[in-house]
C-alpha cells in the first residue's frame, strides 16, 4: 500500500476512509447527516371530499439527493490526493461516490474498484484494504 491508495467503505450514515501516511495505517470517518424519512399519509377534514393535504415525497427524495450529493463531495474532499481507490460498502452508496468522482474532470486518479461487502468492523476493513492493494502491485 502506498501513500496515494486509499479505501472507502461507505453507506447512507458514514464512511470509514483508511490510507497509509508515514508508514502507519490510519482511518477518518465522516458522518453523514442525511435525514431518513419515514412518510406517513396526509392529513383529512372531517368534511367528506373536503381539501387534504398530501406529504410531497418529491420534494423530500429531492432534499435527501441533495444532502448525498454534499456527503459525496465531502468524502472525495477528504480522499485527495489519491491515485488509487478501493470502495466499498453495503448499499449503493458506493455507486453515487463513483458517479461524482467520475464527473471531476480535475481529479487523477488511475484506477477505482468498487467490491459489494457486507457490514464489518473497522480493523476488519483496515485488513482488507491493505490485503487489496498488497495483491495489485504495479
């Protein structure tokens, strides 16, 4: 693993950010602080065909886009520089952070993989991000 690998787990909560500087391995995380909403119907008046009024989920699905996009760009500030990208983690959060690095056009980096994993400790993806980069050396 060299000074310019890095590793992202990452989901809709957090992301676990593991690179190696001076030698040593070490880890960031980054909250995400996207709400999660639980939609509930509308409310009814008692009067019968009378106005209700309706939750817009547009607009709630447009602010949780919104708030990953942010998330997204803030792991990517995090991750810089870096020339080689190993991401993973439970969910498609996974395809949204490769969809903004890919619309950088600034950023160099060579090679991302991204590898589907279930949850797992952190020691456990230190080890893993190590192992992945020991075994594709250049």
């Amino acid at each position: 693993m060299k000074d310019l690998d890095k590793g992202v787990w990452i989901d809709e909560r957090q992301s676990w950010i593991v690179y190696q500087r001076f030698g040593q391995i070490n880890m960031k995380i980054i909250s995400s602080n996207v709400e999660t909403y639980h939609l509930h119907g509308g409310s009814g008046s008692s009067t019968p065909y009378g106005p209700q009024d309706a939750v817009s989920e547009t607009a709630l699905y447009r602010r949780k886009d919104h708030q990953l996009k942010n998330y997204f760009q803030k792991v990517i500030e995090e991750l810089l520089p870096v020339k080689r990208l190993y991401v993973t983690g439970p969910a498609e959060a996974k395809i949204g952070l490769e969809k903004e690095i890919s619309k950088m056009k600034n950023l160099s980096v060579r090679s991302v993989v991204l590898e589907a994993a279930d949850s797992m400790t952190k020691n456990q993806f230190k080890a893993m991000v190590k192992d992945h980069f020991e075994q594709t050396l250049d």
